[in-house]
C-alpha cells in the first residue's frame, strides 16, 4: 500500500536549515512526508528574527519556504517545543527518520568579571528585541548613553553597530518593531565601538556590510592608521575576498577623503570605530556598582600566521568606556534530549555527513551541524548533504521498513499533555495580520510579538 512505501519523516526547526531540509526530501522522494515542528508559533527561524529588517532581499527565500510548507506532503506543527512537549524517543518511535535543525540558540558567554552587570546585552538578544522575537521584548537596552562598544567583528556586530547607528527615519519602511523603533528615535547613542582581539586581517564581517556602515548617512568611521601598518605588502598574498575586504578597510584608514566626502564626515553627528588587538578583560562597573560604566581591554599583539593567528595579551590595558556593552562573540548550540549525543567543547552534535554518529535514523543540518558559523546559502547546501544522505540510507533499507503513523502518534501525546500546535495556515492568517497592520504606516509588516495576542487571533 501507499502507506508502506510512504517514509515518515520529521524535521526539528523552521530555519533555513528545516525548510531546506524538508525541500531536498520532497523534491527527491515521490512518496516523503515530512512534519516540520518548531517551538515558536511562527517559522523561518533567524530568516524572520536574525536578518536585520534594512536587508528585506536576504528574507525572500521566505518565499520558497512558503512553497515547501503548502505541499500537501509537508505540514508545519509550530508551538512544540522539542525536548520538551514531546521527546526525541517519540518521535523517533513515530517516524522513519528524525533531522535535528534547532540552530544555536544560546550566545556564547565572554567568561569575564562584570558580565552580569545590567547594561551588559547579548548582540542576539539585542538583534531578537529589534526583530520581535517574543522572549526578548522586555530586553529595554538602555539607549541614553552616548557610546556603545561592541564586542566581537563579525556581520551581526555590523548589522547592530547600523541598527544603533542608522537615522531613524531611514527603518521606517522595515519591518522593524514600533517599540524598537520608538526607542531608537530616543537614542542619544553617538559613537559605537566595535572591538576584535585580533588585526584588520582577521575580521569576520564581509565587504558588503563594511560598506554599508562607511557609506552610512550621517554617520562617519573612526580607523587608527597605525593599526594598518605594513598591511599594504602583506594584502597581496591573501585570497582575493579578504584582499578586497582589507583594501577598503585600508583606504579607508590611510586615504584622504574627497571634497564632497570630507563634507559628509563633517556634518556627521554620529560614529562608529574599529578597535583591533584589544582582549575584553572585565566588565567596569559606575561607581555605585550598579550598572556597566566600561570595559577593561588587554591589548594584545599577534602570534602565528594566517588563520590560524592567536591573539596575545602584551600586559598592557586600556579602559574605554561605554553605557552599553554587546557581545557579539558567538553562538552555541543546545543539547535538546539526552539520548541525542552532544558536543559540549564544539556545540554541536557529533556526526558524520549529518548522521548523527551511533543513532540510525537520527540526523542533523545547518547551525547546530556544523557550528553557528556560515550565510543562509551555506544552510543550504548543508541541508542538502544531510537530506541526500537519509535518502541514500533509506534507499540502502537502513532506514525502518513497516509503516510509521508520523504525525498521529505525536498529536495524541500532545494533546495529552495540553500541547496545541498551530498550523501553516494559521501562521498565514498571522502573516496577513502582520502586513495589514503594517500598511498604514508603510512598512512591509507590524511583527506580532505577545504570544497570548498571537494564540488569541488565531482563537486558541
Ligand atoms: P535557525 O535559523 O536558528 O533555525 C532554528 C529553528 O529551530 C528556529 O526556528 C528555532 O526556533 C527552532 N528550535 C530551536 N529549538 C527548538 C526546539 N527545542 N524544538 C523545536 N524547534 C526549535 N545569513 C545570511 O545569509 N544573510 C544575513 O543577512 C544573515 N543575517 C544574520 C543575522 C543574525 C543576527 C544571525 C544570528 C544570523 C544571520 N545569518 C544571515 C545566518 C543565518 O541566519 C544562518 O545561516 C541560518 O539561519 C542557520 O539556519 P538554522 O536553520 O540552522 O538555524
């Protein structure tokens, strides 16, 4: 019968990974049924609550996701929180094969004194309040200071450097929230430091972004020359992305500014730096101790060639203050049950391919595969080797043979314990709620950000 030949397949997660997993399966398997179940009430993962609201081009892969979802042989179960409301033996009871694609979702601690101190945010939890993720809307950064230092040199501390930095009037048109947004347009922010323990040579945002931020209206970039010493001869070895990428770091720090240039840097009331070879030492507290007052840097110089350079502390220090402090040093992933191996050094789960190492049947894509460390087409791919590789098993008979009853098994043990999962379609009807509300102001949408609104339009 159909039901025989019909492989019952779940995914954990609604982020690129999920979705480019579930679309892999559908497309290459006639029969496959995939349930996508994900622990917010809406999908898309980082796509919907990581990529800055001014890079609306980045979220239309929304578009193909939407497409996977509305395949009659793929259902999307969001308010289930996997290991949790129901766990990874159930549903492995319930299904042919299990592809773990939860992300990473904790960021990862700077392991310094001070850093509990109010004032000090996570750049995720920082990046969640401005794009409405439910859980960081209390977060209120306090935005009355007049610097901010970032700490770490990737893309997300850029795309929070240009948030802090950006005119307001300039996110009008995104999909930004109104209270982040009202709260920017209170903002006495005027100079963000962004701070990296190593060189210009090791910095881990990309070119795009960083021209971006030069390019920013009424805001111009502070670089320290002398950080660029003798960089000029040592660019020409280096792979042509990086070379670019430290071209216009350069140019920017040495060269003279045109006329209409120097204009725009002089009427600029807002700043942001680069501050390389500085090691976050301790968080410095005001003098009541009550709040972040600055940070404690140690200078560092380098060991090592290339990529593998270690930054060194040379045993000098420097204080820079600030009222905000970010960290943007990384993410990790989350151990999700405790019969899933677990890599707690790495963070990530061991495995070979996406073959979760010693549990057949049991896979993983994207961040929580391979570390939180890649763009959304590198998700992708990804997603797409772990897929090839649970078809290739299941085309090899490792995979088991009988029926599985899938996604009926799981709704009686939901039901059970009071668990009730939204649909696709009822995501849609948020979706149509979110562009209505947002029409009146000209933004793309008004994200919904309370839970018990959402469950309430929904009739829950
Ligand atoms: P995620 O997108 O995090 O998806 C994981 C999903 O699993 C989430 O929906 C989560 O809610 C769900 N989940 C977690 N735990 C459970 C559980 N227990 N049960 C059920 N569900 C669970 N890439 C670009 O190409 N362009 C960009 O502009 C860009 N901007 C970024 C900005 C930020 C701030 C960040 C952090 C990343 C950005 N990236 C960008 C990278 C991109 O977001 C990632 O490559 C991609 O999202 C990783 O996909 P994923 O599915 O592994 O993780």
């Amino acid at each position: 019968s159909t039901q025989e030949k019909t492989p019952q397949i779940c995914v954990v997660g609604s982020g690129p990974a999920g979705f480019y997993t579930a679309q892999h399966l559908l497309k290459h398997h006639t029969h496959a049924h995939v349930d996508i179940y994900e622990k917010q009430l809406v999908p898309f993962g980082l796509v919907r609550f990581g990529v800055a609201p001014d890079h609306p081009e980045v979220k239309n892969v929304i578009n193909t996701f939407t497409q996977t979802a509305r395949s009659d042989r793929c259902a999307f179960q969001g308010n289930v929180v996997v290991g949790r409301d129901v766990s990874v033996p159930e549903l492995r009871e319930a299904y042919h094969a299990v592809v773990l694609s939860y992300g990473a979702e904790d960021h990862q601690p700077l392991g310094i004194p001070g850093e509990e101190l109010p004032g000090v945010v996570s750049a995720r939890a920082f990046v969640g309040w401005y794009n409405g993720l439910p859980e960081n809307q209390e977060l209120a950064p306090d935005l009355s200071c007049d610097t901010a230092v970032i700490l770490g040199q990737g893309n997300v501390a850029l795309d929070v450097a240009r948030i802090l930095l950006t005119p307001p009037e300039h996110l009008e048109k995104t999909d930004i929230t109104e209270a982040a947004l009202g709260a920017l347009r209170q903002s006495r922010v005027k100079t963000v430091w962004i701070v990296g323990r190593r060189g210009p040579l090791q910095v881990a945002f990309t070119i795009k972004e960083l021209r971006e931020m030069i390019q920013l209206p009424g805001t111009r970039p502070i670089l320290d020359p002398s950080d660029f010493l003798g960089l000029q001869d040592r660019i020409k070895d280096v792979p042509r992305p990086r070379r670019r990428l430290t071209e216009l770091l350069l140019r920017t720090a040495t060269e003279k500014p045109g006329v209409e240039e120097a204009a725009r840097q002089a009427l600029a009331s807002r700043a942001w730096g680069l501050r390389f070879f500085r090691s976050p030492q301790q968080v410095l507290p005001t003098p009541d101790g009550q709040r972040v007052a600055g940070i404690r840097l140690a200078v560092t110089s380098l060991e090592g060639v290339g990529e593998s350079t270690r930054a060194v502390p040379t045993g000098d220090v420097e204080d820079l203050p600030c009222g905000l402090l970010l960290s943007s040093v990384g993410y990790k992933s989350r151990p999700i049950d405790p019969s899933v191996p677990f890599d707690p050094k790495l963070g990530v789960i061991p495995n070979t391919e996406g073959r979760v190492v010693n549990v057949p049947g049991l896979y993983c894509s994207g961040w929580v595969k391979r570390g939180p460390t890649g763009v959304i087409t590198t998700t992708m791919t990804d997603s797409f080797l772990t897929s090839q590789a649970l078809l290739e098993d299941l085309k090899a008979g490792l995979l088991p043979s009988g029926p599985r009853p899938g996604y009926v098994a799981i709704q009686a043990l939901l039901s059970n314990r009071g668990v009730r999962p939204v649909s696709f379609s009822d995501w849609e009807k948020l979706d149509a709620e979110e562009v209505s509300r947002g029409q009146g102001t000209g933004k793309p949408r008004e994200k919904l950000v309370d839970r018990r609104e959402m469950l309430r339009l929904l009739g829950h």
